[in-house]
C-alpha cells in the first residue's frame, strides 16, 4: 500500500512537471522577414466632460516567414524614439525564435527583441 | 647558462695553459743543432695562476648565477603581475557582463512602466442675472500624475495621484485660496488588470480605476474613478458591419459598514462597434442598480470633510462649531427639502437636488430608489477632411425605480408631474484632438430630471446635478503634441423651480424661472 503511494506521488510528480520539458527555450532559426510595419494605436489620455483628448502610441508590427508559417508580431517600444533596426527589412534573413505567445528576433549587435504573436497564418491557407 | 659558462672556461683554461706553456719568441742566434731534454710545461706558478684565473671565472659564474637569479625572479614577478592584470581584466569583463545584464533587467522592469499625468491651469468666471447674485472669478489647478504599465505578461497595473478635496470625488481642481497653503492630493486610483495573453478577449480589473464602459457626464462626473470590480469580455470579429461586440459587468463598492449592511452598485453593460463605409458607431445599453444609496445621505464628517459641526437635536442641541475639515461639507436641503446640517449629513458636494424626506426618527431617505437604464449611440463620421470627422453622441437615460409623482417645496405630491426620471443628452462637434494643430469646436444640449440619477455623482460643472436645462458650447485646440487650450461656455437653469431641493438664484422663488447662468472656463492642459 505504502508502495502503491510512492508510486502514484511520483507518477504525479512527473505528470505536472511533464509540461516543464516544452518550456525548455527553443533555439534560434533562420526566418525571412515579410513585412516591417510602423503603426500607431490612439490612447484616451483624459475626457474634457465627454470629448477625449487621445495620444498615438506608435508600435511596431513585423511578419517573419518561418518553414511554411508566416508569424505576426507585435512591439511596443519603451519610448516614442526607440526604433528597429534599419536593416530589417523585407526579404532579408534574420535569426527567430518562436515560443508559445512570443516571437523573439535577434538584433545586430546580438541581444533581442520581443514580439508578442498576433497572428499565425499559413501561407497555402493565404493564397 | 651554467653549461654555457663550463664550456666556455674550459676551453679559456686550456687556452690559458697552452699561453703559459708556449716558448717565448726571443731575437737570439741561430743555434747549432743540438739535441737537448725538454724544461717542465707547468709550474708551481703557473697553477697558482691557473688557480686564482679559476677562482676568478668562478667568482664570475657565481655574480651571473645570482644576476640570474634576480632575473628569474623579477621574471617570475613578471609574470605573476600579468596573471594578476588578466584575473582583474577577466573579472572587470564578467563585472561589466553582470552590470549589463542587470542594467537590462532594470531597463526592462523601468520599460515596463510609463510614468503619465497632467497639469491644468483654469481661469473660470460666474455670472448670472439675477439681483443678489455675486459674480465670481477665481483660478484653480488640477495636478493629477502617475505610472502605469506591465507588471508581467498577464497583468497590468497603475497608480495615480492627483489633487482635490478628499470629500468630493467629482473634482479635482484646488482653487487659488487659502494664503498659498500646500493643496491636497490623494490617491486618484490604484488598480491591477488581469488581461491574459492566452485570452485577449478577458480583463478582469480590481481596484480604483478609470471608468471601463462606455458613459458620459450624465451618469458620472469624468473626474470620478469608482471603486470595485469590473469584468470585460470583449470579442472582435470580421464580419463587414460589426466589428467588436463586449459585455462587462460591474460591482462598485461605495460604502463599507462594519456593523451592517453595505451599498453597492451592480450593473452590466453590452456595447459594440459598428462600421459602414464612413460612418462608426458605439451604441451600448447599460443596467445599474444601486443598492441602500441612503447612506449617500448619512455620510460621516470625514466623508464631507465637514466644515462645521454641532447638532440639532430638540433635547440637546449644540450651535454650529467649525472644524477645519477642507470642505464642501454636509448639502443642506433647498427650497423645503430637509436634510441634516451636520455630520451625519448628505454627500453631494455640488448639491443635493435629488427628491428626500426624513422618517420618523429625522433620518434621510431618497424619495426615489435608483435603478439606471442606459442608452448610449455614439457616432463619428468621416468628412473630406481627415482631421475634422462629424462627431454626435446620443443619449437617454431613465431611472426605472423613479416614484410616480415628485415631491413639491411645500411637501406635497406634485400629482401633475410624472416621473422625473428622463435625461436627454446631444452632442454635436466637428473636429478631433489627436495631433498637433488639431481643433475641435461642438454644443451640447442636455436636459436631466430631478431623479434621473444620484446628484451626488453627477457632472460638477453644469449648473446643478439634476433638475436641469443646460447648454454647452466648447472648444479645443492642440498646440503641441501634449498641450491643449480649451475654452468651455455653461449657459444653464434650473429645470423645474417648484420642485422640492431645487437650486434656486439668490432672491428667486419657487415657480419662477430662473435666468441662465453662465460659467466660462479658459483652460490650458499639459500632459506628459
């Protein structure tokens, strides 16, 4: 019986930290930028009674082309001066990695830059 | 270098021999042939020569052996100093490594967060023509700052700070008054939002927070931030004319009674955008019902930052005593209507105009519940000019719970009044304030009835909080990208004068109409 618990406490164990294995950080692809977009979202900044005076937040969406999986990504960057790299641009080749809710893409100088994932589109499915 | 040495000596000492050994050449005669010995090659001399010339070969071998030596050693020190000098450099790299890396942590937790506020400076007068009525000018500002931001993944959150009477909460202008004393600033809201990125489409938010649904002045006063819970679920979709439809729920916790049963508001709201061609759209309905809004009229002393105290009470009754609350104070009751002059009193800063009445034991009570059905239709439509779209926002509200009949100044049932329980709300403006150079210009109509909503929460510039006729004419230019001039004319009156808490210009009496009053306010806004 005492037996038969050991067991089942590890077999427990090892179900909930079964799901630890797929959070182990993928590595590094070559993808193809798609498109490198520059966009603006509107931001209420306060009401004047009912009329709003609003602010536009810049942020940056990026599609990256992975196997056969074009992935959207989302940036906001921290300040209205913070820019991508210039030489993301379509066509060109640029180190990726995917996670579940996040796309990660390398800079030049080697650090990187998190995207939140906003679309999945497979390129047959496009067409 | 030892070895070196021995080599070179040995053959110097031979040499040396074969020098000693060697016959002197002298100039002398030929000599006969002779046969003759040999003389001995080496003498007692001579080895002691070869001895001394060996004593000093090894006399220098030892100074080079110990030359050595020193240069070993300062080689070795050398070399231990280079050690030493690539441990520190390697040590400074991975320092430098670690500095970076926590610099990027604390640029990444500082990048998470936004740091946001305003100040407005405002000159505002009043006027109205009615004798008695004193014409007021004053200045006030309204600082408000704060951060908000990520606090990870699925959850954002802020605080802010602003200025204001801590006993109203539809304000927060400081009046230039008061001998340049240090104004008050209280916490404006503190809130968390639970928004996961696995589902986009939920957000729960706790806390102080900034209004989550869709409404105007007539339900709140925009400087109000309730308190509570909210639950959005908000569903964009694809199809060619509705392009996101959202439900929320509301619970706004607004009295907490240790001893006794609390009020609430709880509500829900279904909103959705619309989209045809030119024209967007926003109608939403929403449900609020609140639950024992009596206590709106027995709040303590520090509720309304009383400003005096004392108590009427037929068996022992004391005579106003100030007390240095910051005001506004306990509403009193107005043409007939009876409320508390002290603490516990109502808490309408701008007024109580809602219907009361006291029970038997003098206590307070709402002559009508509240139960807000809300119907909101706001519209923008795109003209030729991208900077100047044709913006008109529509709204009617009711209070479902209203009383059949209002209550007169003299007490009686107003039989030949229905339920004043109706606003009617329009908005026209052409323009937007988005960037720089924009302007926008509008006028607002808005007529609220006596119940319509809680005259404790309403909008605080129009002319009263219910029982209203009101105009609006307004302005707004965007001088820079976080600088706004505005300029807004209030040119409103008492709706119905025969009713009982209506507010009346000085000298006027019931029946009479009330002449406009006019409020100009010139303000400019930097936020940042």
């Amino acid at each position: 019986m005492v037996r038969r618990c050991h067991i089942a406490f590890l077999l427990a164990v090892v179900v909930v930290l079964l799901p630890c294995l797929y959070a182990v950080e993928r590595s590094y692809q070559t993808a193809t930028l798609v498109g490198v977009q520059q966009r603006h979202r509107s931001r209420v900044l306060y009401y004047i009674v009912n009329t709003p005076v609003t602010q536009e937040d810049p942020f940056y969406q990026v599609s990256v082309q992975l196997k056969n999986t074009i992935y959207v990504g989302e940036y906001t960057p921290r300040h209205a001066e913070e820019s991508l790299p210039g030489n993301w641009k379509p066509g060109e080749s640029i180190q990726a990695r995917i996670e579940k809710h996040f796309m990660f893409l390398k800079r030049p100088d080697g650090s990187e830059l998190q995207f939140v994932i906003v679309k999945r589109i497979s390129p047959a499915n496009n067409h | 270098m030892k070895s070196v040495l021995r080599w070179c000596v040995v053959p110097l000492l031979a040499t040396t021999l074969v020098a000693q050994t060697a016959p002197t050449q002298t100039t002398t005669k030929p000599k006969t042939r002779k046969t003759t010995k040999s003389s001995p090659a080496i003498t007692a001399a001579d080895v002691q020569v070869l001895r001394q010339a060996l004593t000093a070969q090894q006399q220098q071998i030892e100074e080079l052996r110990q030359q050595l030596q020193r240069t070993n050693h300062t080689v070795t020190k050398l070399n231990n100093d280079l050690a030493d000098v690539k441990t520190t450099l390697t040590n400074t790299a991975v320092n430098t490594q670690d500095e970076q890396k926590r610099m990027s942590a604390l640029e990444g937790l500082v990048g998470r967060f936004r740091l946001g506020g305003d100040v407005r400076i405002r000159g505002e007068s009043q006027f109205q023509d009615q004798p008695g009525f004193f014409d007021r000018n004053r200045g006030r500002v309204r600082v408000r700052f704060g951060f908000d931001g990520k606090l990870n993944e699925d959850f954002t959150g802020g605080v802010y700070l602003a200025t204001g009477s801590l006993g109203d909460p539809t304000t927060t202008n400081e009046t230039f008054t008061n001998f340049f004393d240090r104004k008050t600033i209280g916490l404006d809201k503190g809130w968390i939002t639970h928004n996961p990125l696995a589902h986009k489409w939920l957000s729960l938010t706790g806390g102080k927070f900034a209004y989550q649904w869709q409404r105007t002045q007539v339900t709140g006063d925009p400087d109000i931030n309730p308190e509570g819970f909210n639950q959005k679920l908000s569903f964009d979709t694809h199809m060619p004319f509705v392009k996101n439809v959202t439900f929320q729920g509301m619970e706004l916790l607004f009295n907490e009674v240790t001893n006794g049963p609390d009020s609430y508001a709880v509500g829900g709201q279904v909103s959705s955008k619309l989209e045809l061609g030119r024209w967007t759209a926003t109608p939403s309905f929403m449900v609020l019902n609140w639950h024992l809004p009596d206590a709106l009229l027995q709040a303590s002393a520090f509720a309304v930052q009383a400003t005096t105290t004392g108590s009427t009470s037929l068996t022992t009754p004391v005579p106003s005593i100030p007390v240095p609350g910051e005001g506004p104070g306990c509403a009193g009751g107005r043409n007939g209507g009876k409320l508390p002059s002290f603490p516990p009193c109502a808490f309408a800063a701008n007024g109580m105009t809602n219907s009361t009445y006291l029970d038997a034991s003098g206590k307070p009570h709402f002559g009508s519940p509240f139960l807000y059905a809300d119907f909101i239709l706001n519209n923008q439509i795109k003209t030729g000019v991208s900077r100047l779209p044709l913006n008109l926002l529509l709204e009617y509200e009711d209070n479902l719970a209203a009383k059949e009949h209002p209550v007169d100044f003299t007490g009686a049932l107003a039989t030949n009044l229905g339920k004043q329980s109706h606003v009617y709300l329009a908005d026209i403006s052409l323009g937007q304030v988005k960037n720089k150079g924009d302007l926008q210009f509008g006028y607002a109509w808005l007529r609220q009835e006596q119940d319509s909503v809680i005259a404790s929460f309403a909008e605080s510039d129009q002319r009263a909080p219910t029982n209203i006729l009101q105009h609006r004419l307004y302005a707004l230019y965007k001088l820079r990208q976080n600088t706004v001039a505005s300029f807004t004319w209030w040119h409103g009156r008492t709706l119905n004068t025969n009713l009982e808490n209506a507010v009346l210009g000085p000298g006027l009496k019931p029946g009479q109409i009330e002449p406009w009053l006019n409020r100009l306010q010139f303000d400019l806004i930097y936020s940042f």
